[in-house]
C-alpha cells in the first residue's frame, strides 16, 4: 500500500487521512479499491493514532512495528474507484500501553465506505 496523507491538525485521540486511490495499487481490482483495501487503509488510520507517539521527535530514525490483535467489527458500504480520494476518520476509544482500541470511518466526499472497530498493538524496532 502507498503512503496516506495525515492532516495537520490531528491530536493524540483522533487522526484524519487521506488516500488517492492509482490503478498500480496491489489492492485494486477491476478499477475499484477492493474490501482488503479499505480494511488495510484503516488499520493504517487508525495505527498513525497509537504511532504518532513514536515520532514526536522530527530528527528520530525511530522504526515501529505493529498488528492488528482483533477486528470487533467491520462493515462496507461502497468501494472507490481509481483516481478517488477518500478520507478516513479514527478515534481512539481506549488504550493500554502499547495497545489501543480504535474506532474508524472512511469517506468518499460524503458517502460511507466503511466503518471498523480494530485493536492494534505497536512497538519500537531496535535499529
């Protein structure tokens, strides 16, 4: 999966991104951003909430890991085509340490693709 953009105004519990799907994308099938896609995309969300701790510090050459360890829910309303840019909305609901809980919504302009609830766990790689 190629990089997402994060916005600017993020906080600790809640992040906003946003993705263009292209037609050289593994998760693109057909000319659509397949169900994995969109799964993939926000649990890449939903990780930059829990991950952006890592990376507070601009000069670190800080390298994170992380899994997802339970998908609570999911459900899938629509799928983008190439060439869309969708935006995805993450909220931490809980945390412990190094695993969070996160609830997730993405969009194309105003139509739900997709809602997740994901638990993740992040660590730091040793270099």
């Amino acid at each position: 999966m190629t990089s997402f953009e994060i916005k600017a105004d993020n906080t600790p519990e809640k992040v906003v991104t946003s993705f263009e799907i292209k037609a050289d994308n593994i998760f693109v099938h057909n000319n659509q951003f397949v169900e994995a896609g969109l799964i993939e995309h926000s649990a890449q969300t939903s990780s930059s909430i829990l991950g952006q701790s890592f990376f507070e510090n601009p000069e670190s050459n800080t390298k994170v890991i992380g899994f997802i360890t339970n998908i609570k829910k999911i459900e899938v309303f629509g799928l983008p085509k190439i060439g869309d840019k969708i935006i995805s909305n993450a909220s931490l609901i809980s945390q412990y340490e190094n695993i969070c809980n996160i609830f997730c919504e993405t969009f194309l302009n105003d139509e739900l693709l997709i809602r997740t609830q994901i638990s993740l766990f992040i660590q730091e790689i040793e270099s």
